[in-house]
C-alpha cells in the first residue's frame, strides 16, 4: 500500500488565486497592503525565511519595510523596533522573526505587538479571539492544516482527530481550530504529547492523526490504523536539515499524507498573508 500524497503547494496557489482580487480591492481603494518584517540576528536560515517573505510580497503587491537588528541587540531595541512597526501607516501587519537570540525575550516582544498586526496569530489575545471563535488573526501553520485537509476534501467533521503535540504556535491553537463548529472542522479532537505513556493508543485510534511534536521521527507505522490520513507538522532542524516528526516509512501504512518536504510549509506562507490581507481589508473598512 502507498498513500496518496498531499503536497502544500496546490493548497497555498489556491489561497494566493484567492487573494489576488481583494488585494487588488485594497489598491482601487488606495490601500497598498504592508507587511512588516523584523529579523534580529544573523541567523542564516532566518533571513533566508524574511528574504523568501519579502520576495512573495513584492510579488503579490505589497510594500514590505523591514527592520534587521544586530544579534548584540537589547529588548529595548526589539521594543523600539515593534513599536515603530505599530505606529507606521503604510504597515498593515508585522512578523517578528523566530527565533531571536537569548538575550531577547520573544514573548515580552510578542505582548508589545499590536493583535491586529500580528500577522502569526499567536499574541494571546488572537488566541483569546480564537478560543472565543471570534475573528482575527489565526495561527499560520494550524490554518494552513485546516486550509490543506479542505482543499484535498477529507471531511473531519464529526471524525476522529489526534493531535500529537501541544505546543503554542500548533498543538493547542489547531485543536481549538479543528474543535470548531464549521463545515471544514467540527472533529472530534484529542491532544497528546510526549508525557503521555500510551499515547501510541490515541493515535491508532484516530481516522486523522497531526504530528505536531518536534521530535524527528516519533511517529512510526505501528502506530497508525492502515488507511488513515497523516498530517506532518511538527519539525526539527539540525543545522539546515528538516527532520520531520513522521518517518518516511508510515507512507505504507496511512492512506493520505502529506509529503517530507513540501507539506505543510507552503501552506503556513499562504495563510499567513491572508492574515496580512484580511489586516488590510480590516483598516480599511
């Protein structure tokens, strides 16, 4: 048996198709949408991810500031930065990059972003909007699950979902998401993580299972019911290599799955700037 493969990249050329009109909307209006970006650092693989962002941005028509400090900088720097970021007109949302060095404290940064920015729908208060389902920014890479399960119309409404992982920026913001009452969620959702002993019960129990952990490799066939579909979002890098918590060999097993390379990646850009859009629209009014 071979799983039928679910690339990221049809799901994300849909969402871009999606956005073009509106950000074309926002220009006849006399709004160019603005995407702010700051890097802190010389992280190599991080402004390889600003660049590629910025590139996708002109490409789209945006305007694209962007603010890159020292790796020596203080918070009060990264604070000053954010702040300029808030207050500029022409900065519809803003993405402080992940991670910064450890001097910085990223989640006193992240406070200080304005929510309606916040083009990674992780400051609390998009997560409050999010547990109350009220609109906002969602969290990139659970939307962009949502957005690939839709696209490839694997119904998860009323099934079985396991969540492995619980972490801030997937585990916990697509369970609420998945949990929610809307024809492409609605599942039942169970959240393990690695404190579980038997966690390995939950997932071949599941007709979907997300790997959500950052630990290469935790997800193995045996711990899969044949025929079900997988979804690898967590990952962990060594140096600039991607390993994904789902072992290659769980294709023989899992009806669908999303592929090594090429999953959910694509579709965590794509989401994220239909944050930035819908930021705009948002402004606009």
């Amino acid at each position: 048996m071979s799983a039928r493969l679910l690339p990221g990249k049809p799901v994300a050329d849909a969402v871009f198709a999606d956005l073009a009109p509106r950000i074309e909307a926002l220009a006849a209006a006399g709004h160019t949408p603005g995407l702010g970006t700051i890097l802190v650092g010389d992280d190599s693989a991080s402004a390889g991810y600003i660049r590629m962002k910025q590139e996708r941005a002109a490409a789209l028509g945006f305007v694209s500031p962007h603010i890159h400090l020292g790796a020596d900088a203080t918070q009060a720097d990264v604070l000053a930065a954010i702040g300029e970021m808030n207050d500029a007109d022409d900065v519809d949302a803003v993405l402080l990059q992940h991670p910064t060095p450890p001097q910085i404290d990223f989640d006193a940064a992240l406070l200080a972003l304005d929510p309606d920015k916040d083009v990674d729908g992780l400051h609390p208060v998009n997560m409050g909007r999010l547990a109350l389902g009220m609109p906002g920014p969602v969290a990139c890479t659970p939307a962009g699950i949502e957005a690939l399960l839709a696209h490839y119309e694997i119904g998860i409404a009323g099934r079985e979902v396991c969540i492995l992982g619980r972490g801030t920026t997937l585990g916990r913001p697509l369970a609420l998401l998945l949990s929610q009452k809307r024809p492409t969620a609605n599942a039942a959702v169970t959240v393990v993580h690695t404190g579980v002993p038997n966690w390995p019960d939950y997932t071949r129990r599941a007709e979907v299972v997300i790997a959500a952990a950052g630990v290469p490799g935790i997800l193995q066939p045996e711990h899969l019911t044949p025929g079900v579909t997988v979804i690898g979002g967590g990952v962990r890098y060594e140096g600039k290599r991607l390993l994904p918590d789902v072992d290659e060999s769980c294709e023989q097993v899992a009806g669908a799955i999303t592929p090594r390379v090429g999953g959910v990646g694509p579709t965590t850009i794509a989401l994220l700037f239909r944050n930035a859009v819908e930021a705009a629209e948002r402004r606009v009014g």
